[in-house]
C-alpha cells in the first residue's frame, strides 16, 4: 500500500465520522446485496469523505496515489467495520 501511514490514519479516522454521521449506510449498502457492489460502497465512502474538504484530502493523495492504491487502503478500513 503506497498511501502514507500518516494519511491512511486520516482517511481511516474520515470514513469512521462519516459511518458514524450515516449509522445505517453499511446494512443499507447489503441489503441492496449485488446492486451494489463492495468497490462502489467503497468509492461513495471516498467520495463522502472527500466532499467535507471540497477534495483537498482527495488532491493530496492523488499526488502520489492511483485509484488502486486508495482502494487497497479503503478496503482494509471498511473490512475492518464490517
């Protein structure tokens, strides 16, 4: 995972305030089973965060991040929750 330990902690401490903001996002998600998909649960929650700082934090990783590198950290956040 190229993302930085530093940033990676911010995201992670990021998507907890969002979940925690939209309690039922993860049951939602499920429960719409293969309409959507876990990359698309992901990537709303990146985007959630993302939208709270008109995408500073987002431009920040980009610098040096791909998609892949972002989605390896937030699939090991969001697995962590669920």
């Amino acid at each position: 995972m190229k993302i930085s330990s530093e940033h990676y902690k911010k995201l992670e401490s990021e998507v907890k305030e969002v979940l925690k903001d939209n309690p039922t996002y993860l049951e939602d998600c499920k429960a719409l089973g293969e309409k959507k998909s876990s990359v698309r649960v992901r990537w709303n929650l990146f985007h959630m965060v993302c939208d709270k700082d008109h995408y500073t934090f987002a431009r920040t990783l980009w610098e040096y991040c791909n998609d892949d590198h972002i989605d390896t950290a937030l699939k090991r956040i969001v697995g962590g929750l669920t």
